[in-house]
C-alpha cells in the first residue's frame, strides 16, 4: 500500500500522520506532498525521516490512496488529476455537495461508498462529522424532525495561523498591549465571535450552512436543521449544544443505552459538578463525547445534548483514516 499526504505539512496534515501511526496501516511507500516553498523540509513518522516533496510535479501513479489535507482551492486544482491515478480522500469542502463523490462519516453511512463514480471521497465539516456520529444511533431508534444546534468551535478548525494567533493576542491583552486581528473579523481573545466563514444573502454564514446541507447528505435529507456557529478562544476541540425534536417518544435511558452502544461516542453524563466533558477533555481522544443529556419539556419528543469532539482528529484527519480502512477493508469496493 503506497500512500500520498498532500498538505502534510499543515495541522490536518500532520494529524494523519499521528493517526496512521497509531492505527499502523501496512504502508509501504509514503510520500509527503507540500507546494514548492516547503519541498525539502523533513517529517517523522515512524522513526524515520520523510522528505516533503513539490506537490506540482508528483505523479500520484505511484500511490492507491491520497489524502487531501490543504484546502479547497488545492483539491480543485489537483485531487481529480490525481483521481485519474489513486483514490482520493479529501478533507477540503469543495467536493462534498457534488452528487458524483459520496460524503462519509464511516459510523454512519458507510454504505454510500457503493456511489464512488469520480474515484474521490470527501470528508465532512469537522462540526458536522461529530454531529452526525452523536446523532445517527437516536436517528434510527426515534427518527430525528428537527436539529437546532450551536457551536462553540476552537480556533483549530481556522488552521495554523489562527491557533498562533491567539496566543499573541492572549498575551497582548495580559501584557496591556493594542490588539489587532489578522485572522478574525474581531479579538479573539476572552472573546467569543458569532461568525465563522463568509456570509451568505440569507444571513446564515457558509459554515452553518455546511452543517445544514452535510448533515441532510449524510444521514437524511428530510431532516431540517438550523445552526448558529461561534468561535472561542480555544485551541482544539469543539462542542455543540443541540437541541432534537423526534418523531417517536424516547426515554432517557434508551438515549444513554444507544449512545454507549455505538461505536466512537461516549457518554459522560453525571449530574454532579464536572460530571461532564468539555473541549479541553476532548483534545486528543478518538470519541464523540455526549454529555447534559436531558429532556426538553417545552415541545413534544424534544431532547438536549452537549457534544464535545476533538475537530482536528475526529472531524478530520481521524475520520479520513478511517474512510481509507473501511475501503481496505471492502477491498475497495464501489471503485
């Protein structure tokens, strides 16, 4: 099995690499992929030194499988020349609402992968992929209506230069010093921003709308869901509190039964202080954890639910790695 990474030397990159180390894939051949300016640079894996190599000029024949970890104007301009050649799996958004590549989360519908017609497989929001694991076990128990959810999202999901910056802004304002923004419309810092991605005619901002249309493609397109997404000055992980109208009556035992019973969520739900999971608990760990479980007496079949995931591992790099070991598991079937 020879594999590429391409953007290996961004967050998401990396955290594949974490990934494929700890999951210990047969690779035979690796091949980091970057643009000309890091060519040269070296990455460990394994005990042993990489070179990253131009991606421009990389011939993806040599490779059954690509991970595309570097944007979306990069997979536009690469992943279907190199889907002529390999597999291509993309964390970017440029390919998930295209009705020819299949849009996975491998817990919840693995089956989709029968669709692959353009040899390219695309990976969720990182807020949706937490999303539709926490949400497709009560999904098939007691049909989901509705969703409203929000997010509370670290600053991780932005990339490198977000993270670096609220450092410099944290220590800006503790040192009584001028802040200014580079990578966000406001202070960052002991601040919480009400905006992620652009802004769309409607009002809604193009990260809520993601989780809007993924969520339908993924699990149903007759559930309607409303999203508010919000930045916090925090470095990984992030947490939704959503709220879920069904169609059949539940109990909470039921709730906390499925959830424990599907594969990667956990629940953490003790009604005592800290008897609950947040982004700081989250970072690192495989699982979707569910905590604040509870009834919403105010409409029929209603439900709350806290969500706490780590965004760079489960909403992305985690979540890729394992779209690649249910094709190998299948032996690529649907190719």
């Amino acid at each position: 099995m020879n594999i590429a990474i391409v953007g290996a030397t961004g967050n998401v990159g990396r955290k594949t690499l974490e990934v494929l180390e700890k999951k210990e894939l047969s690779i035979d051949n690796l091949y980091l992929l970057a643009s000309s300016k890091s060519a040269g640079k070296k990455i460990g894996f394994k005990g042993k030194d990489y070179e990253v190599f131009d991606l421009e000029s990389f011939d993806f024949a040599k490779v059954k499988i690509a991970f595309f970890a570097a944007g979306g104007k990069i997979s536009e301009k690469f992943a279907e020349k190199a889907a002529k050649d390999c597999l291509v799996i993309d964390n970017s958004s440029f390919y998930r609402m295209d009705p020819d590549v299949p849009l996975i989360v491998p817990q919840v519908n693995s089956n989709h992968l029968v669709n692959i017609r353009k040899n390219i497989i695309a990976n969720p929001n990182c807020s949706t992929a937490q999303l539709v694991i926490a949400l497709k076990p009560l999904h098939d128990l007691f049909i989901i209506k509705r969703i409203v959810v929000s997010t509370y999202q670290s600053v991780s999901g932005g990339g490198k230069a977000p993270m670096d910056e609220l450092i410099e802004q944290t220590k800006s304002v503790l040192d009584g010093k001028k802040v200014k923004s580079r990578n966000f419309t406001k202070q960052i810092a002991f601040n919480a921003i009400p905006h992620i991605d652009i802004f769309s005619n409607d009002g809604y901002t193009k990260e809520e709308l993601k989780m809007t249309n993924e969520t339908k493609k993924i699990l149903d397109d007759k559930i309607d869901l409303t999203a508010t997404c919000v930045r916090l000055p925090i470095s990984v992980s992030h947490a939704e509190s959503v709220n879920l109208q069904f169609e059949k009556p539940f109990s909470l035992e039921k709730v906390r039964e499925a959830l424990n019973n599907f594969e990667s969520c956990k629940v953490i739900d003790d009604r005592v202080d800290g008897g609950y999971s947040t982004p700081l608990e989250a970072e690192g760990k495989d699982e979707t954890f569910i905590s604040r479980i509870r009834e919403d007496k105010t409409i029929k079949n209603g439900l709350n639910l806290w969500i706490v995931s780590d965004n760079l591992l489960r909403g992305a790099a985690l979540n890729a790695v394992e779209i690649a070991e249910t094709l190998i598991k299948n032996n690529f079937y649907g190719k």
